[in-house]
C-alpha cells in the first residue's frame, strides 16, 4: 500500500477525474485573490497583509498600482494555505515567515511529500519516518502537517474557481462599470 501523499504514478498515468490538474497549470495561469482566499480559508484582509508585507508575493501577477489585480498560481495558494495552518496551530508569524522562505525555495512537487512539524515554537520539515521519530524523542509534544493532503484541498478547492491567464490586460471592473453607466446616459 503506497501511503505516500504525493499523487501516486498511477493516478498521474490515469489522469485527474475532472482533467488536467491544477497544479499542472502554466505559469501564465492563475486565480484572483477572492479565489485564492477561498481556496486557502484566509480573508482577502489576510492575504493583502501579507502581500504588502512581503510574507507570500502573487508568482504570476503582482499588484502593480491601484487596480492592478494580482494573480495567485497553485503553488502561492497551498502556501498560503500551509501559513493559515501554522498560524492557526499556535506558530508565531515570525517563524512562520522563515518556515515560508524555505518552502518557496522548493517545486510543487517537492512539497508534496514533506511533512511540516512544529512543537508551537519551532517548524520542522520531516520527509522519512526516522526523522519524525527523532524529532519526538525531545519529549515535546508536536503536531504535523503532511503538504501533500493540503495539497488536494487547494486543488479541489480551485477546481471550480475561475483561472484567468497574466498576459491579458487588466481591466478594472469599477471603472469600466463607470464608463458604461456614463455613456448610456
């Protein structure tokens, strides 16, 4: 029995139920940040927080200006998702941002079979079983969170949500209402 949380071969020679994986999307492609909200359990105050300071920055679209919509990819989502579990565990923001620079210096796929432990202060990566039991022999009480089942929460959850490609112009909704409105008039 494969217990690994990365998609198995087998599944990735069969395909995903609803087509193309979303994590196998290009780089051009992405999700607004209402979508990527959704997908993650965060508020858009949460996410725009932490685009302006700099904890996770949008790979496909970043804000440039009012207006400007960013564009989230997959790999930005599971990671915000990853932040919203620590943070909700008890890790202080601060070592959550360095938690966050290393998995941001990793593929997708990468991600997938890591394990995240943490003892409340600290964020462990444990990639083999022999690594979660020397981290247990401290004594400490730890919680874990395997990457590749969040992983398929992102994925499902960005299933159905509207993907929109970088290159296309940037259109402001509120404004382009405006000019409609303005020359019905």
């Amino acid at each position: 029995m494969n217990t690994s949380s990365a998609p198995s071969a087998d599944s990735a020679r069969q395909g995903v139920l609803f087509g193309d994986s979303v994590a196998d999307q290009g780089d051009d492609l992405g999700y607004r940040g209402p979508a990527a909200c959704t997908a993650a359990g965060i508020t858009y105050r949460q996410l725009d927080y932490w685009a302006r300071t700099g904890l996770l920055q949008p790979s496909v679209r970043p804000a440039k200006g009012s207006g400007t919509q960013r564009l989230y990819s997959f790999k930005d989502i599971l990671v915000l998702k990853l932040v919203k579990k620590l943070l909700d565990a008890g890790v202080s923001l601060q070592q959550v941002r360095r938690a966050v620079g290393q998995l941001l210096d990793r593929g997708v796929e990468d991600l997938a079979s890591v394990t995240l432990m943490s003892d409340g202060a600290s964020v462990y990566e444990c990639t083999s079983t022999e690594e979660v039991i020397d981290l247990l022999q401290g004594g400490q009480g730890v919680f874990g969170i395997a990457v590749g089942r969040v992983w398929r929460e992102v994925e499902g959850s960005l299933a159905d949500l509207p993907v929109e490609q970088a290159d296309l112009p940037v259109v402001d909704d509120l404004a382009e209402r405006r000019r409609r409105k303005r020359n019905a008039s």
